[in-house]
C-alpha cells in the first residue's frame, strides 16, 4: 500500500513537472496554423496546472509560459500577455471555483479591448487589416487554449481523478465536448482555407514573377542579339584580313559608328592582343591597339570552345570619363576561325550602366529586378542603392531567407518590430538564369526579381479576418446552442437524481412522483426502470413495515413465556415513574431471581426448565396481571413493574401471595420440581426517584433476599448498600484469577445444519474458583461488566482461544467465535488496538476470527460501535450479533450493522412451537439474512427434530447440546463429547 502511495506520488509530481514544461514549449515551438497564425498552446499546461496542482506550481507554469513568449519573440502582444493570463486565472479560480473557460476567455476579452483602446490612440502602429488580425488572432488563440483546457479537464474529472473526485455534470461533459470538437472542426476548416488561399496568392505571385523574368529575359536577350549581330559581322570581316592591322581597323571603326550601342570594339589576334580597337584612345589618350587581354577570362573560353561567349561583369576605368570612374562592361565575343585554327576574335563591349531604362517599360510598379553574372556580381539593377559590381550575396545576407519553391524564395526582414510588420516588409524573390533561346550562345547571367508581399498582404488579411470573425461569431453560436441543448438533453436526468436523492422518503410518505419524460431512448429506458424499481421498492418497503410492526410487536415479548422482554422493560418502568411524579403516587419495582433453577434446568435438561419459566410466567399473571408489568430480563430473572397499590404493606402481601403459589410443585413430564424465589424490592419514591437507582436497589435487594436462604423477599434500605458493596471481594478475586491463571476455556463446536460438518468454535469462558469451585460466566461476568476488568477478561480469552485453536488445528484451522463486552465501543479504538495487538502476537488469521456481541451492548453505542466493527472489518475480523430475538430486536439495526453473522436465540429452537407464530418470525429472519448476505446461527439445538426443522428452514449453521456440551479442548479431541467431526 505504501508503495502504491510512492507511486502516485511521483506520477503526480511528473505529470506537474511535464505540464510545466509543456507550458514553456507550447509558447516557444507554436503549431503553425496558417501562414502568419502561429498557435500558441503553452496556455493549455499552464490552465491544467492551475486547475489541479498547488497555486505555487501554478505560478512557476505562469512564469515559464512568459519566459518562453518572451524567448521565442512569437507572441504579437509581449509576453506580459501569457504571465498576466496565468496570474489572472489563478487568483479568481483559487478563489471562488468558477469556470476556468468563463475565467480565461473574459481575460482574453479584456486584453482585446486594451488592444483596441491602444491601436486607436495611435500607440499601436499597425495597418487597420493588420490591427484587425491581430486582434483575431489573440481572441481565437486564447479562447481555443481555454477549451481546449477544459475539454481535458472533462475527460481527468470523468475518471474521478481531479477535482476532489467529484464528477462533472452531464450538461458540462456534453456541452464542453460538442464545443471542443466543433471548435477544432472550425478551426481546422480556416486553417485549410487560409493555406489554400495563401497558396492561390503565391501561385499568383510566381506566376507574375515568371512573365516578368519571361519578359526580361526577352528585353536582354535583343539587346544582346542586337551588338552581337555587329560583333559577328567585325569577324566574318576580319578573318581574310587579319594580315593587314590598318583595314581592320577601318572596318573595326565602321562597324561601331553603325552600331551606338557598344562601347567598344575590338579584334585581337590568337595571343589576345588586340590589332584594332575603336576607339583607338582611351580617356587618357594612350592607344588602344596592342593591349593584351590574353588573361582575359572570356579570352580563355573562346580559345578553348571556340564558340561565341558572353563575358561576367568587368569593371573598367578605361572608358570611365574624366574622373576615372569603373564602368560596368559585357564583354561578347567571336572567334575568327580559319583553315588552320582560331586566328583571333572580335569583341564587343556593352555599357550596362544604364539597365533600368532597358527594363523601364517592364518593370511592375513595386518590383526591383537585378541582373547578376555567374560570380553574384550585380551587373545591373532598377533599384539605384545597388550599384554595379556589388557582391548580391552580402547585400541579401541581412534578410530571412525561406525557400518555397526551386526558384521562389520568401525574405523576411532581419529589422526589429512586430511580426506582423516584418511580414508586411516580407517579399518575395525569384531567381532563375536568363533564357537564351534567341542567342547561339549561353549567357551565364540570372535574373532576380523581388516584389514586396505588401501588394498582396491587404486581400490575405481580409481573408484572414474574415475567416477569424466567422469563427468567433460560429463559436459564440456554437457555444450557446450547445449550452441549451445540453440542458434540454440533460434535464432528465437531472430531474431523475433529484428525484432519486429522496425517493425511499416519498415512497413512505405515499406521495404521487411525476417522473421526467426521456429525451432520448436511453433516458427513456433508465426512467422506465426508476419506475419499476420504485414499484419493486414499495411493495418490499410495505412488506417490511408490516413485518416491523409484528417484530417491533414481537421484540417486546419473551418468546418463550409470553411476557414482556428486556426491551420493554426501559420504557414500562420509565412511564410508571413519569406518572408517579405526577400523581404523586406509589409504586414498587420487584427484581425476582428463581432458587435452584439452574440445578434443575442441569438434572432434566433445557426442556425441563423452559416448562418451569412458562409456569412461573403464568403464576405471575395471576397474582400481578392486573396492576402490573411482569418482564423476563432474561434466563430466571424477572421484574415487576407494581403500580395501583398503596404502599409496601401491600406489596408485601401480594409477594407472599406469590411466593405461595409458587412453592406449589411444577410437573415437569412424570416428575414434580419444587422451585423458589428470592425477591428484591425498591418503592418509589422513598428507594428512588429514576428508573435505574429502582431497578438498581431492586436488584440489591435481591441479592439481600437470596443470602437470606432464597424462597423470600426484602425490602431494600440504605445499609443494604454497605453489604452488598462487600462483593466487591468478587472484583478483586477475579483479578487475581486473571493474574494467576484461573479462568479456563471451554469451547462449543458449530456445524453446517445440511452436511453435518464442523465449521467453527465458539470460546466460552470459566472460572475455576479456589473456594467456589467451577463458576459459569453469568456467575461472575457481570460483576466485572461494573468495570474495566471484563476488558482484561475479553483479552485474555482472545488470546487463549487463538493459541489453543493453532495449536490444535495445524492445517485449515476452524471460524473461531469470541464473545466481547459493549465497553469495548464505549472508545472508539479500544478494541481495534487490543484485537490487532492479539491477532498480531498470536499469529492468528483474521479472517477466521467472529467476534460475538450482543443487541443491547451495540444499541447502547451504536454510532462507536458501528465505527469500531468497520474498523475490525477493514482487517477481514467479522462480527456475529449474539442471541438475537431475546431482547429488542430491530430491523433497522440489523441493515444499519455491518455484521456478517446472525445468532438466534435458544427460544426459537422449541420444535413444539414451531407450527405457530415462531416459525413465520424465523421464516422472516433467515429471508431478510439471505438478503442482506448474513450467515445464520441457530442455537440450543438438543434433538434430532429440532436440526431438521431447522435445516429444511435452509439455516445455515447450528449449535447446542445435540453436538456436544462445552467442553476443554483436549475433551474435544477424544470425540467422545461430540456427534460431528
């Protein structure tokens, strides 16, 4: 058990250290949504741990969920936004219990109005689509987070785990869940919707991207063609005169005058020296003719291919003007070939310093197109703060670079601000190398366009909002008709439990129950079933009110004489003392003890002396019937209840009337007994003004009278008390015996009433008194009953009865039966700590331990009595109620006990009586045990006739003198005492 604690303990602890964690990773690492939503869900752990874990671990999942907003740089708002969610929640959750979604989507509402107060005070610089997105945004994140939290919340509190293992509410279950999974829908739909749309936009976007390309290309592409075709026409010419410098150089400078376009041309012999250049002087006046461009990248390509070739980017300050300034150069060239090989080659120089006005009529208002060689160098661009020969890599290295496509790429700003302005001064860039399918020869250059997504961000965030909108304004529908139909479907059901929380109360009452009608077919069969269990219900309740009545009836009176029983005694002797006072009268208590009846009912048996007690009940009537109550208290005792005399001179003679009557011999069978009583008497209100001090000096009295010689009365007076004080000798001698091992043990076998078996030994107790010899229990038990000493007797026969029973039984040991005293529950504990402590010791299986007690010591102390015996049950001992249907015995305590064993009285085994009243009570008795799952006892069992009455009665268990008398345990083990084994 302690290790299941251990583990629950550490599972907890885990499980609030993930939540934790997963607060901090839901706001660091968000679900993409859609482009531009990202889905913070930190929310999500930080609400779970503030519904189920202490306000401190709430506070440190707030603090982490802030802490990664604030890291990660994805939340719009700052994460003050997720620190002040988290501490909001916590303070009106933890102090009133209201709903955490009601909590977390009003917090979120009051953020949005702080947003909208500060957008439109100017301190919030955000385009209007852009404020309205991100108002969106923050409401549906937040208000999802919250759902979602309690949807989990519903399914934890459907098992019974959190919430103090209260369960939710159907209205709740059903309301959250149908919202939870139409919200996800939702917003699962949105999410695929925005992503289409995003993806028609950027299909929009390449595919204009792609005509611009398909345009510029075509622009350069005939500007190319156009000083290429010169290029051409400069080598065919020149290839028969390569001998003669001076006609090339003619033909170089005619070819350019017809051709503005280029700024220079040239041809140069296989070595790369050029024999004719145009213009022949740089800006400095030195001649162009003989320079060598033999190290001349383009140079090398055209030996070796052989082929026309387009050159990188040159930067040249020979025809950079006065002020030297570097000029952005294309280099075309054709070989000269001739029989023997390449004589040489012409090139063309194209100035491209003036790119945008080759590109103006194409370029889209919001564009920049630049031109880049094979080594990234800008030969050109519409955008004028990128000059030429700039590295392009080092100028794009400040942005953000995500690839959507092989030539498509989305940059982002590195600048500071709101994401949503970031992606505002996004756009996007396509690169692709320049087609040339006009041209004989490769160009092995690459186009970069870019145009801003501001152009197209405006139609997106109208999508958006208006996707985000419908959502809110679908949830909020949602919500309501959920929250309605929930209440409609679960009405029902609600009615039902009301209905059911008293329904044994309106049943007693025989009040008229208007039942819900079902909603559903499944309400509809539960409903039907409340009905018919509630008509089941009221047929059993009336048939155990009717057997109430006749058992309440019953409980008052001795089953075997007819009188007045123990029960009844409390409230006669309560009434006459009531109406005394009054009436200012007289009345008389007599405690009657019969002499010899023990001797008697030990010579001829039970039988024997249940004939006596009937006479002697009758004997009774007949002097007292009419002004008294006469009550068997139990075995030879009774008392009398005398009112309507005047005073004790007349109850005086109305005992010896008695006493005379019943010296007159009894005939039991053949055989006439002879028997006496003692009698004690107390008069109200000169012995006592309460029932218990009467009933009290009543009982010294007797006494009194059985020192005396028995066969008389006395009257009580106060020196009685000093005398009868005296037997408190009787106390101390029993703590002797206690002390030097007098008491001894006798055991009685119970058997199965079908098959005859052993099942059990009840422990009886005895006393073997130095002086009195042998003394059964009710000769000094109840002596120690006055005090704490029947505590030490109970213990001692606990723990004597489980050795001996080890000891003799080494295999399966028999149920082992112990009597204990009602003072055990007058604290509660008591007798839990001593029977552990024993069975403990002892070694002893709980499980094969009864203990017996009686009605009365459980009726005393019920409330302690019925915690003690739950206590005893919860280490498997149970529990035997003890000669039930001597005293007052009712149902009600019967159900209410947690008892697993029920013992009938001895007065109930009379066969003789069995065709009459008795066996419709036992009848009713082993029906109602069956029911409540309780074993069955008959006790006194002597005959034959008496086990098989009982038997076919389908009894369980019995016990009496048929099976054996109580005996020692190593008279037990000789058989010879016993009839079963």
């Amino acid at each position: 058990m302690e290790r299941d604690a251990m583990v629950r303990k550490y599972m907890t602890r885990g499980l609030m250290l993930t939540l934790m964690g997963a607060a901090a990773v839901g706001n660091l690492v968000p679900v993409s949504i859609f482009f531009g939503f990202d889905w913070l869900w930190g929310g999500i752990a930080v609400l779970l741990t503030i519904r189920y874990y202490p306000r401190s671990a709430g506070r440190l999942s707030t603090l982490f969920a802030g802490l990664a907003g604030f890291w990660g740089g994805r939340c719009l708002l700052g994460s003050w936004v997720y620190l002040f969610e988290g501490l909001w929640v916590d303070y009106f959750w933890h102090r009133r219990k209201r709903s955490m979604l009601l909590l977390d989507s009003l917090y979120w509402l009051a953020v949005s109005i702080i947003v909208s107060i500060t957008y439109f005070s100017g301190r919030l610089p955000l385009h209007p689509q852009a404020f309205l997105f991100l108002l969106m945004k923050v409401l549906v994140n937040g208000v999802v987070n919250a759902f979602i939290a309690e949807t989990v919340a519903v399914l934890i509190d459907c098992h019974g785990v959190g919430n103090g293992g209260r369960l939710p509410s159907l209205q709740r279950i059903l309301s959250t869940l149908f919202i939870a999974f139409v919200c996800l829908g939702a917003l699962f739909l949105i999410s695929f919707g925005s992503w289409q749309e995003f993806r028609h936009m950027e299909a929009d976007i390449r595919a204009q991207l792609e005509f611009t390309h398909q345009a510029v290309s075509v622009a350069i592409q005939n500007e190319l063609l156009g000083q290429a075709r010169a290029v051409a026409l400069l080598a065919e010419v020149a290839e028969p005169i390569m001998a003669q410098p001076a006609l090339v150089q003619r033909h170089t400078e005619l070819i350019r005058k017809a051709n503005t376009g280029l700024l220079g041309l040239y041809v140069a012999d296989d070595e790369g020296t050029s024999i004719s250049f145009s213009p022949p002087f740089d800006e400095s006046g030195q001649s162009n003719r003989g320079r060598s461009f033999a190290d001349r990248e383009y140079y090398a390509e055209l030996i070796q291919t052989q082929r026309p070739t387009v050159s990188s980017l040159i930067m040249s300050e020979v025809f950079g003007g006065a002020n030297r300034a570097a000029t952005p150069l294309v280099i075309v060239g054709y070989p000269i070939l001739g029989e023997s090989g390449v004589l040489g080659y012409a090139a063309g120089l194209l100035d491209f310093s003036q790119f945008a006005s080759i590109l103006g009529p194409l370029i889209h208002v919001d564009d920049t197109i630049t031109l880049i060689d094979r080594y990234n160098r800008v030969i050109g661009s519409s955008r004028p703060e990128i000059s030429p020969g700039a590295d392009f890599r080092e100028i794009e290295s400040h942005d953000y670079h995500h690839r959507l496509t092989e030539a498509i790429e989305h940059h982002m700003p590195s600048q500071s601000g709101s994401l949503l302005e970031q992606w505002r001064r996004s756009h996007y860039v396509f690169r692709e190398e320049m087609r040339t399918n006009e041209l004989a020869f490769d160009v092995p250059w690459t186009i970069i366009i870019e145009r801003p997504i501001s152009s197209y961000i405006d139609r997106l965030y109208e999508y958006y909002n208006a996707g985000l909108a419908g959502f809110l304004v679908f949830l909020a529908v949602a919500g309501l008709a959920a929250i309605l139909g929930s209440h409609w479907l679960g009405k029902p059901i609600r009615t039902l439990a009301a209905l059911s929380q008293d329904l044994l109360a309106r049943i007693r009452q025989r009040q008229e129950i208007d039942w819900p009608q079902g909603r559903v077919v499944e309400q509809a069969a539960l409903i039907d079933n409340y009905k018919e269990m509630t008509a089941a219900i009221k047929q059993h309740v009336d048939e155990i009110e009717l057997y109430s009545k006749r058992l309440e009836y019953l409980a008052q009176r001795d089953a075997l004489t007819g009188l007045l029983n123990r029960g009844a005694l409390g409230e006669r002797l309560q009434g006459a003392v009531e109406f005394a006072r009054a009436n200012n009268s007289f009345f008389a208590v007599l405690f009657m003890d019969l002499d010899r009846f023990k001797l008697v009912n030990d010579t001829y048996g039970h039988d024997a002396g249940d004939a006596i007690l009937v006479e002697v009940a009758s004997r009774l009537r007949e002097c007292f019937s009419d002004r008294a109550a006469i009550i068997r208290l139990g075995g030879d005792e009774f008392v009398v209840v005398l009112e309507g005399v005047a005073d004790a001179e007349d109850v005086g003679g109305l005992i010896e009337s008695f006493l005379a009557a019943l010296r007159s011999p009894i005939l039991v069978g053949e055989v006439e007994v002879a028997v006496g009583a003692s009698i004690g008497v107390s008069c109200f209100p000169r012995d006592g003004t309460d029932a218990n001090t009467l009933l009290r000096r009543a009982d010294i009295a007797m006494y009194y009278a059985k020192q005396g010689g028995g066969d008389n009365y006395r009257f009580y007076d106060r020196d009685m008390d000093k005398g009868y004080l005296d037997s408190a000798q009787l106390t101390s001698d029993l703590r002797r015996a206690i002390n030097e091992g007098e008491l001894r043990l006798h055991f009685q076998p119970i058997v199965n009433c079908c098959t005859h078996q052993l099942v059990g030994l009840e422990a009886l107790v005895r006393w073997q008194h130095p002086q009195l010899g042998l003394l059964l229990p009710n000769e000094f038990l109840p002596t120690a009953e006055e005090s704490d000493l029947i505590l030490e007797v109970d213990a001692w026969v606990l723990a004597e009865a489980c050795r001996q029973v080890l000891s003799r039984f080494a295999g399966k040991t028999p149920l082992l039966f112990v009597n204990v005293s009602g003072r055990h529950f007058r604290e509660g504990g008591r007798l839990l700590d001593m029977v552990a402590s024993i069975l403990e010791r002892t070694n002893f299986d709980p499980g094969a331990l009864i203990l017996e007690v009686t009605e009365t010591a459980l009726v005393e102390h019920l409330d302690s009595a019925v915690r003690s015996m739950n206590e005893l049950r919860a280490i498997r001992v149970r529990f035997a109620l003890d000669d039930f249907g001597r005293g007052y015995s009712s149902l009600a305590y019967l159900a209410r006990l947690p008892i697993s064993v029920l013992k009938i009285s001895r007065c109930f085994a009379d066969v003789r009586s069995q065709e009459t009243k008795n066996a419709a009570i036992i009848d009713t008795v082993l029906e109602m045990a069956r029911s409540l799952g309780i074993i069955v006892i008959i006790e006194g069992i002597e005959t034959s006739q008496q086990l098989e009455f009982f038997a076919n009665h389908r009894c369980d268990w019995a016990q009496g003198f048929y099976f054996s008398l109580p005996r020692s345990m190593q008279e037990l083990d000789s058989g010879a005492s016993h009839r079963v084994v």
